[in-house]
C-alpha cells in the first residue's frame, strides 16, 4: 500500500490543515502518523485489556468480591464514554492537539494515582480518571483521519490502523500477565504510564489536522448541539448502535475472560494473557479482511451471521461441555466476525458522520462503551460461565437486529 494510494481521495480540509500540508510535502511522516494513531489507539485499550490478567489477585489483594473489582473495568469504561462526549465538541473548536496533549497528562496522572490506592473504592475512582484521560487518543485516532481523508481513502486508513492495532488487544494481556507476575498488579499502571509519557514525548511532531477555518464556532450550548443533528442522522446512528453493540460483546468478553480462564481452567496471569494476545490476532485479521469486500458493509453483515453461530455454540458449550479447548474455538470464530464488524461500522459512522468528526467520533466511541460499562459487572453474577452465556446471546441478537438495520438503510461508501 502506497501513500499514493492512500491519499487519492483528499478532503476540502487536505489544503488547509498543518497535518496535510505536512503529509504532501514529505510522504514519510504519513507512516508516522500511521504508527503514532496506532499508538493513541492502543492506550484506550490497553487501559482495560492490560490489567484484566490481574483481576483475580486484586480481589484477594483488596478483600473484595468479584463484581466489584469488576466495577475498576466500568468505571474505566464509564470514562473512556464521558470524556469522549467532552472532548469531542472541545476538539471541534480548539483543535486536536491541545486535547491530545492535556488527555494524556490527565491519564499519566491518575495511572501514579492508582499505583497508591489503599481502597478498591479509591482505586475504582481513580479508573474513572484513568477512563476520561484514555479517552483522547482513543476517539482522535477515529477523528484525526477523518479530518484528511474520505471515501475509500478513509476506509484504507481506518483498517490499517485497525490491523495494526490488533497489536493492542493482543499484546496488552501478555505484558499484563508477566508485569503481574513479575511485579503483582501495581507494576501494570507503572507501564500504562510509561507508555503514557512516550507518546507524549512524540505529541511536538503531531501536527495540528483541523484547519481553522472548519472549526466551531458560537456558543458552547451550539457546539454540543451538534450530538443532536447526529442523533437524528439515521444512517450514522445505525452503524454506531451496529458498533456499540458489538464492542458491548468485546467488552463482556474481556470481563469475564480471566475468570473463567485462570479461575476455572486454572491458567496462570501469564498463560492467560498468551491466549487473550492470540485470540485478539483473529480481531485484527477480520479487520483486514473486511476492507475487501464491496460494498463495505456487506463484511458487517456477513460478520453477524457468523457471530451468530459462534456464539450460539458458544452458550451450549458453556452450559455443557467443561473443555477449554472449545472454549477457545468458538472464541477465535467470534472475534474474527467481531473483527469484521469493527472495521466496517468504524469507517461506515465517521465517513457518514465526518463534516462534524469529532462529535461524531465521541458519540461512536460512547456507544461501546454504554453497553460495555452495563454488561461487565453482569457476567460477574453468579456462574460465570453461566452468566457469560445469558449476556452473549442477549448482546448477539441486538448485533443481529443492527446488522439487518444496516443492511436495510445505510448507505455505503461513495467511492
């Protein structure tokens, strides 16, 4: 794939901003942008897949049980909406820098913070913190390609990131699992933080990519009016209910994994953070593969189907058969079909929703992190293998019910 290639569709904006007179002058710096949005990207995952390995030693280290040590991945999800639906309109008049830079000191902050928690209520507090400052990077790596490209161009740059990316969810349990191991759950925030201040240290070569000239303007009540002439978007609000619920599906996933794969099938924090980093590669494969297919949202739709099936035998085989190994199956045909939702729903919502990207990437990213903020501490609730199944196949029908929806009335890409 070529700068070339990627660039062939440039928006009004392309002349304008500081980040695309940057990108035309000099082709390497897009590989650079490339890999820091994959950066930024990446710590709004790590934020919850990082320390979930450390789950379980929590409880016995705090003394509590296990929905309310679950509460820490809520409150970090609570966060991660909230400050998405702050930042947003504040990066549409201010621009993204200032937002990239100022979120990532917040979330440097009460990572430290958390290091000294001698509460689990104190610690919970401290995820909202850590939630709101992720939020940042999180949302402007939606946002910042938006504002430069569009069409098919976007969708090139999307799913390279989101390929890219599949690092992340993959890498972060396994440096989660031998950080814990090595040095319990505490030394798991000292590397968040790290990670923190070097993307940082990197922010002075960001260039600003919202020009001037489209920023918003008014008072503060017209700038968040904006959330609702997208709320009224009914292509836009199909594809985000179409994310929202899928990441809900992630999200419980990730809750209940390490219980049922280090408290039942007894992995160790290490083991467990091997298998979640494998499992994830099948997120990022989707990903890629999805791009291929024409129209775009064709993938989304095919990807329901098979989620579908995998987690319709994936409820059985948690009320029925005690094998990790089927466990892990269906698992790796769920995230794949995961994979190519996530993509397609990603590219489809901010090319729909991209004349106001910033809103329209808080409003995306909040939408996943609603359903994900409610279902978390739910597969905590009695058996959890049990409990697992209930809210797979309730989240299920809902992306099914979406995927038809966009397969009805959302348009795809123009070009």
């Amino acid at each position: 794939m070529t700068q070339n290639n990627i660039s062939d569709t440039p928006t009004a904006s392309v002349s304008l901003s500081p980040m695309s007179e940057k990108i035309k002058a000099d082709p390497r710096y897009y590989w650079f942008l490339v890999i820091y949005l994959v950066g930024l990207s990446a710590l709004g995952s790590f934020v919850n897949d990082m320390y979930t390995p450390s789950l379980p030693a929590m409880c016995r280290f705090f003394h509590c049980s296990v929905p309310t040590v679950q509460m820490g991945l809520t409150m970090g999800m609570i966060g991660l909406a909230l400050g998405q639906f702050l930042l947003g309109p504040i990066s549409d008049r201010y621009g993204r820098r200032p937002v990239l830079i100022c979120s990532t000191l917040l979330f440097i902050f009460a990572a430290i913070v958390s290091i000294f928690s001698p509460t689990i209520h104190f610690f919970v507090a401290c995820r909202l913190f850590q939630g709101i400052g992720a939020s940042g990077g999180y949302f402007l790596a939606r946002t910042i390609p938006a504002d430069v490209y569009q069409g098919r161009g976007l969708a090139k740059l999307m799913a390279l990131i989101g390929a890219i990316n599949g690092i992340a969810p993959a890498s972060a349990p396994v440096i989660g699992g031998v950080t814990a191991d090595a040095f319990g759950w505490k030394g798991i925030f000292v590397v968040l933080a790290a990670f923190a201040v070097l993307l940082l240290a990197f922010s002075p070569m960001m260039k600003e990519s919202l020009a001037p000239s489209r920023r918003s303007s008014g008072s503060w009540l017209h700038s968040f009016g904006g959330y609702v002439s997208l709320l009224k978007d009914r292509a836009f609000m199909t594809h985000v209910c179409f994310k929202g619920t899928s990441l809900g599906l992630l999200f419980a996933y990730i809750s209940a994994s390490p219980f049922i794969l280090q408290t039942h099938y007894g992995l160790s924090q290490t083991d467990y953070g091997l298998v979640i980093g494998f499992n994830a590669l099948f997120v990022a494969a989707g990903s890629m593969i999805a791009l291929r297919f024409h129209p775009l949202k064709k993938a989304a739709f095919i990807g329901s189907i098979i989620l579908g099936a995998g987690i319709l035998g994936q409820a059985v085989a948690l009320y029925t058969i005690n094998s990790i190994w089927v466990f892990e199956g269906f698992m790796i045909v769920i995230l794949f079909a995961l994979g190519l939702i996530f993509s397609t729903t990603n590219t489809l919502a901010m090319n729909e929703g991209r004349s106001q990207a910033g809103e329209a990437s808080s409003v995306l990213g909040i939408s996943g992190y609603v359903f994900g903020a409610i279902v978390s501490p739910l597969v905590g609730i009695g058996d959890v293998l049990h409990s697992t199944a209930i809210v797979f196949v309730c989240l299920t029908v809902l992306v099914i019910i979406c995927s038809f929806g966009s397969k009805a009335i959302a348009p795809d890409l123009n070009n």
